[in-house]
C-alpha cells in the first residue's frame, strides 16, 4: 500500500479511535471497571501469595503481584471492557453506519478497541513502576520478553474480545458471556496463582490457555528464568491463538444487531 493511501487511512483510524475516547469517557460504568478494577484487584490475592513458598521458585511477591496485575488489566481494561462496546455499537447500528462509509472492517474494529488497549498498556506501565518501588519487585531481567508479554496479551485480549461480542446478544449479557473466560485466565494462566506452585500435569495444560504465554513471558521477563526454548514455546502459542482469534473474527463477528 501506498504512502498516498496510508495516509487517509491514518487519519480515519484516529477519529474512530477518538470517537471511541470520547464515548469511554461518557460511560462511567465502563471506565470504573476500565481503570479501578485492574489496579485495585491485585492486592485481594495478596493473602494468599504471602502464604506461598515463593523463594523456592525464584520468586516474590512483587514479582507475582506486578504479573497478576498485568494480567488483570487484559482483562478488565480491555478484554471485558470491548466485549461491552463491541455489543454496544453493534446494537446501537454504529457498526453498520460505519461499514457503509470509507473504513474497512480491520479499520472500523482496530479504532474501536485502541482506546482500551492504550488503557491496558498505560494500566500496565503504572502497575509495574509501582510494584517496583512499593512491593520490591525490581527492573525485569529480561525487559524485551516483558514487553513482548504486554504487546501480546493486550493484542490477544481485544481480538477475543470482538470474538466474544460475536456470540453476545445484548450489552446486559455482555459480562456474563465474558465470565468464563476471566475465570479460566485467573486461575489457570498465571494471574491469581502462579504457575510455578501447580502440579507439573496442569501446567502442562494451562500453558495452552489463550493468555497464558503472555503472562509467562511477562512473567519471565521479570525472573530471567525463561529458556530460549520455553520462550520460542510462549511466543508460537501466543502467535497461534492471535491467528486463530482473527480467523475467528473474520467469519463469525455480526455487525448488525441479533435477533
């Protein structure tokens, strides 16, 4: 594509994405659950972290909370929060009106979820310079695979977020067809309780949880105690359930209401 044609397509993709701000910031329900619940969620699984044997596994509390923060914001900050607005426009006819003018589909969905996966990643910068210097967390070893994890998990986040509008009716179900996602991810990927302190079998199966090769390399980042092997294993994970969510995208999302 041409430098001539990128650019208007530049500029629709901001007012779309501006567009959806402005909306955001109307909706307080939406930006409560947006920006509170990520920050102040980590700190109900603390009880349960001091009481883990967490030196054993090159660990810390710091370390585990800074990861199942990040790991709350993909999802409330941009997983929930789109599967809300995705049913929302949906049913509101903005993405029909949409699809009758000059934006794609890849355009019209991209500026839809960029307001809250630049809430996700700024969440994510917050949490991990406050665990930091409040909980003794430290710099990640390995900054680069922590930066991957972000950069994945925020991206995985609103493509499963737009895969989950595609089977929600009405934006009042919207949390409720979310739910069993967010249940799976806190407890199988790593967020509320870290997979070092599973059993071996179940790791085996919760690493191939949609979230979970984010937060193993975020998580890994941290520690400096990925392979090369383990991280090549997270990031073909990670790639595979992005591809097979967009796929899903491509053939199942509805942009006119359900009835």
């Amino acid at each position: 594509m041409s430098t001539l044609a990128l650019a208007p397509a530049g500029r629709r993709l901001r007012a779309l994405a501006r567009a959806e701000l402005t909306l955001l910031g109307r909706n307080r329900g939406a930006l409560v659950t947006a920006l509170l619940v990520p920050l102040t969620l980590p700190f109900s699984v603390r009880p349960a972290v001091d009481r883990m044997d967490l030196k054993a596994r090159g660990l810390n509390a710091g370390t585990v909370m800074v990861t199942a923060a990040i790991g709350f914001a993909f999802l409330f900050a941009v997983y929930t929060s789109l599967v809300s607005t995705c049913v929302a426009r949906r049913e509101e006819l903005v993405l029909k009106r949409l699809r009758t003018g000059e934006p794609g589909d890849a355009e019209i969905l991209t500026g839809t979820a960029l307001p809250a996966v630049c809430v996700g990643l700024a969440q994510s910068v917050v949490v991990s310079v406050g665990c930091a210097v409040l909980l003794d967390a430290g710099a990640p070893e390995a900054p680069c695979l922590t930066v991957l994890g972000v950069l994945a998990g925020l991206v995985l986040s609103a493509a499963l977020a737009a895969l989950t509008a595609a089977f929600t009716r009405t934006v009042e179900s919207a949390q409720v067809t979310a739910l069993p996602l967010v249940f799976v991810s806190m407890l199988g990927s790593g967020m509320a309780v870290p997979a070092e302190v599973l059993p071996d079998r179940l790791v085996s199966v919760c690493e191939l949880l949609p979230l979970s090769p984010a937060i193993r390399l975020v998580r890994g980042g941290w520690t400096g105690q990925l392979s090369a092997y383990e991280v090549l294993g997270a990031v073909a994970t990670a790639v595979a359930w992005t591809l097979l969510a967009v796929f899903a995208v491509r053939r199942w999302f509805r942009w006119e209401p359900r009835r």
